[in-house]
C-alpha cells in the first residue's frame, strides 16, 4: 500500500497558486524528496498534508486517510519536524518531549522510557534537563526530530530538517534521519533546497518549481538522464567560442577564471577538449549533480543568489 | 465515548495544562508581579481612594471583593495574549498538528489559564486573611466558585480574541477595549447605584459586575442580587463563551 497519495492538489492563496495541480504517490518504508526554491510550495504542500492547511481542490491520501474528511486519523499517523523551531524554550528538552508523548496519547508508564530511547537516538541524554533556551540550534533540530519519533509515526515529515545548519551538525542530521528509516522502518516526507541533502538521503525526488512537480524520479535516474559530465576548466586565455562549436559541449558557463562545461561522454571526448581549450591551469570533471539536473528542468540554479550571471 | 478516547483527551488536557503551569512557575516575572500587584492595588490604590470616597463600612474591606474580580478579569482576559505568542513562536504548530482535536485544544488552553488566574486570586485571598477580611471555610468555597465561574467565561473571550490575533500588540489593543470598560463598570472600586442610567445600564450587561456582586455578597454579607441570580448569570455568560470560544479554534488558521 502507499503511505501518501496526492492526486491533483492544488491550493490558492488569493491571486497565487501556490501549489498547482501536483500528483504523486510515496511507498511504504521510502524516503521521499520535494526539492525546489524558496516559495515552490513544498512546504506547502506538507502542511496540506499534515491537515495544517486545507487545499482549494484535489484529494491527499495519508496513511489511508483523507486529509479533508478525516483530518484526526491522519495526525494520528504521523509525525512532523517543521522548519522553524515549535519548542517550548522554558521547558527543558525533556519536559518538551513529555509534553509531546501526552498529546500523541503515549501510554503514560511508557513515556519515560520512550523519552529516553529517543534522547539517546539524537545524543541529547546529558542536555535533557536543560531549558531549550539553552541549546544551540542544531541541538533544538535534534530535539525536534527526536519528539516527532516519540509515538513511533508511521509516516515522518521534515520540513527543512537541516535548514540554517552548518555543514557538520548537517551530516550528523542526514546520519540521524537515515538510522531512523533504517529501524524503525518510517516513510519520510522531507522538503529541502539543498540538492546534497535530496541526493545523499531521498530514494525518490520530486522536482517542484511554481507550485508543479516537473520531474520525478531517483536521484540517479534523474542525473542519468542528463547527457554529460560537468567539466570545470580553470585558466586565463581559455578559447571560449572555440569550445562552443565542439558538438560534444552542451553548456557552457563562465565563473571568473572557471569555465563549467557539460560535456557528453566526457572520457571519449575530455582528450579533444583540452586540446581546444589550449593552456589551462587545472581540469575538473564531475558526474552530474541534482544541481545541473534543476538547471536543465527550469533553466536556473536551485540557488537565488546565482540566479544572476548565468551568460549561456 | 470510548474508553480509549477519553484517555487521549484527559491526557491531551493534562499535557498543556502541566506546560502552563511549568511555564508560569518558571517565569519570575510573571509570578512576582501576581503577588506584588494586587498588594500596590490594595494598599496605595485603597488608602489613597479610601480617604476620598464613602461607602458602608471599610473602603478597604468594600474593595477588597473587588481585587479579586480585577484580578481574575486582568489575568484571564490576558491570558489570550499567551496564545497568540505561542502562534509567533510556532508552538501551537505542535499542538493543533497532534491527534487532539481543537474542541480538545480550546478546553485544554482554557484549563491552563483559568489555573493561572485562580493561582493569582488565592495569593490575594491570602494576603486578605492577614487584613483580616471575614474569611470563613463556606465563604472561601463560595469565593472560589464565583470567581472560577468568572475565569471561565472571560478565559474563553482572550482565547477567542486569541484566536483571531495575529501580533501580540494587536491583541493588547483589542483586550483592553474589552477589560477596562469591563472592570471599571463593574463597581469593584465604587458603588454602582449613583451612575448616570446610561451607564447603569452597561453595568447590567457586564457580566464582571454579577461576580463582584457575587462576591461582596459572599465575603461581606452586602448585595443588590441574590447570590443564585449572580450565579445564574455568570454561568450563562459561561455556557455562551465557552461554546463561541470552541467555535472559534475549529476555524483558527495558523
């Protein structure tokens, strides 16, 4: 059976549409991706979800549910991590996941030790009686992420698990997420605009930009389709317009000294290229990234601060 | 009801009454000024009006009832402000996405603030034993009743202001419209019966005017209504906002 199904969603928001007719189905035990920009409607799309928002039309299964007409099974069957903090900051992180255990009706001679099991997934045993206040904000993500666990969802949503972190407490994070899916066998519904975050954890990506989901696929699926490596070349008298009419060469991208290539069956071809570019200081060549796969579905990087100088 | 279901909603209830609570004790600020306020009120406010206005018997004993009623309508009406902080923070997020429903939620919220409130008249009823207001066991029960009856109704009308606030200012601009016409036509510092009619007659639609009544008759033998007729109001005004108040969070968007 699949834990969501979402036919045709839509939701306005007076003059916008902020979600646009989406569909899809998320298996049993998968991790699913929305990937896209700021203001795509990924989060909106998980709050409609999570029966936080009521969609303007279409239909969302959750766990069975329909998120509409049966909004209280659907919250029953899951758990959330949304993307802003939702703690108590005078609470201790203890008293917030006790808090949380009684609300999700947790048997209450069992809440203790649920509390503790979870402290202990996310190393937060010694900060327990700790006011919120008191953490770092990669420890009040850990926290959160260990409460939506408490009742043991069968469906868990993350909302920018790892938005704002740095790099470090971010793979400490995706390390937490996947030993979760790993044991205690959850479907994962996660958002994000980090494309490393989609490819390193999500068995499938959707794609979303204004509101649709323009692809769908695995990670590896999706970088498969792209015909070509990216080569980064660096060097200062490199023959740009020589390189464009090699037929090989997809696109072509100037960054200061850098030039990104995208380049077809570059181990036949990198020999012919270099020869073309002429003297050059270092060569790079990478398989594809989700990054260059956003780039060929919606002609821009997933990134706002690079939407400007983008010159192919 | 199922066995099960009333479980989850005592449960549910007793979760965000333990984080009131706990919330409460641990902000110091918030208890210091519960205990510290109504000893300014009682001791300037009292002995300074004391001196100027008559009534039968001890200005300071004819406001002390009063007190209590200003304190329950102040701390309850204001209690709202808290949700509209937990909206800010995105803690009520967290509640309203939990199986809980909001009929559930509203009644839990409103628990928690009407213990906050009771919480703040106590102390006041304390510090009234050592000025020797005629407390006895049956007035301190009957004291308790009327002034639980008024958290109730005026709980619920901050929930509800609440719920459809967005900013904590604007929610302290729409409650004081509310508390101070309310408390200051409640006859708590001054006897009602000399108003101008126009007003006499807004002092019969304040629901705070039938517990200071209420409880003047209680503490100190002296009322224009019999105790049943306070009472019966305050528990229409209650059965009245409790249910706007459950209307209100089934449509409360985030």
């Amino acid at each position: 059976m699949d834990s969501i199904i979402v036919k045709e969603l839509s939701k306005r928001f007076g003059k916008i549409l902020a979600v646009d007719k989406i569909s899809f189905s998320i298996k049993k035990g998968e991790i699913f991706g929305l990937l896209g920009p700021n203001g795509a409607g990924k989060s909106t799309t998980l709050l409609i979800l999570a029966t936080l928002l009521k969609p303007t039309s279409g239909e969302a299964l959750v766990n069975g549910f329909e998120v509409t007409t049966d909004p209280d099974k659907v919250r029953e069957s899951i758990g959330i991590v949304f993307q802003d903090p939702s703690s108590d900051e005078l609470l201790t992180g203890y008293e917030n996941l006790k808090l949380h255990a009684l609300l999700y009706n947790v048997e209450l001679n069992k809440i203790d030790e649920k509390v503790n099991n979870v402290l202990r997934l996310v190393d937060l045993v010694k900060r327990k009686n700790d006011q919120v206040k008191k953490y770092s904000g990669g420890m009040r993500r850990r926290m959160e992420l260990a409460r939506g666990l408490i009742h043991e969802p069968q469906i868990l949503f993350l909302d920018e698990p790892t938005l704002g972190l740095d790099p470090q407490t971010r793979a400490k994070i995706w390390k937490y997420i996947q030993t979760m899916a790993k044991k205690l066998k959850m479907t994962i519904i996660l958002t994000t605009h980090y494309m490393e975050e989609a490819e390193s954890l999500c068995d499938r990506v959707a794609i979303i930009d204004h509101g649709k989901i323009i692809a769908l696929d695995t990670p590896n699926n999706l970088m498969g389709k792209l015909k070509g490596d990216t080569v980064l070349l660096r060097g200062k008298n490199i023959d740009v317009a020589k390189i464009r009419r090699l037929p090989f060469v997809q696109r072509i991208e100037t960054q200061g000294k850098d030039i990104k290539l995208t380049v077809e069956n570059s181990a036949e071809n990198l020999a012919l290229l270099l020869e073309t570019a002429g003297k050059i200081e270092c060569v790079e060549v990478h398989p594809p990234s989700l990054n260059e796969v956003f780039l060929n579905y919606t002609g821009r990087e997933i990134r706002e601060e690079n939407e400007k100088g983008n010159n192919w | 009801m199922r066995k099960g279901t009333i479980g989850k909603v005592a449960k549910g209830l007793y979760a965000m009454w333990y984080r009131e609570v706990k919330v409460f004790l641990r902000e110091r600020s918030r208890l210091i000024s519960a205990i510290f306020m109504p000893l300014f009120w009682m001791f300037i406010f009292g002995q300074g009006v004391g001196s100027i206005v008559k009534v039968q018997g001890n200005y300071q004993f004819f406001i002390f009832p009063g007190f209590l009623a200003m304190t329950i309508i102040f701390s309850s009406l204001f209690n709202g402000a808290y949700l509209v902080w937990d909206k800010k923070v995105d803690f009520l997020k967290e509640v309203l996405v939990s199986p809980l429903s909001r009929t559930t939620v509203f009644f839990g919220k409103a628990i928690g603030g009407i213990s906050d409130a009771l919480l703040q008249a106590i102390i006041l009823m304390i510090i009234g034993f050592f000025l020797r207001i005629p407390f006895n066991p049956a007035s301190v029960v009957l004291t308790l009743i009327m002034l639980v009856l008024l958290a109730i109704g005026l709980v619920s009308l901050g929930l509800i202001i609440g719920s459809f606030m967005e900013s904590p200012e604007g929610f302290g601009l729409v409650a004081s419209f509310a508390v101070y016409p309310m408390f200051l036509l409640s006859g708590a510092l001054y006897p009602l019966n000399n108003l101008p009619s126009w007003l006499q007659v807004l002092t019969h639609i304040n629901p705070a005017t039938y517990a200071v009544d209420g409880l003047r008759s209680i503490i100190l033998g002296t009322s224009s209504m019999s105790y049943a007729a306070n009472l019966g109001v305050l528990i229409g005004f209650d059965v009245l906002l409790v249910l706007a108040g459950t209307w209100a969070f089934n449509r409360m968007k985030l």
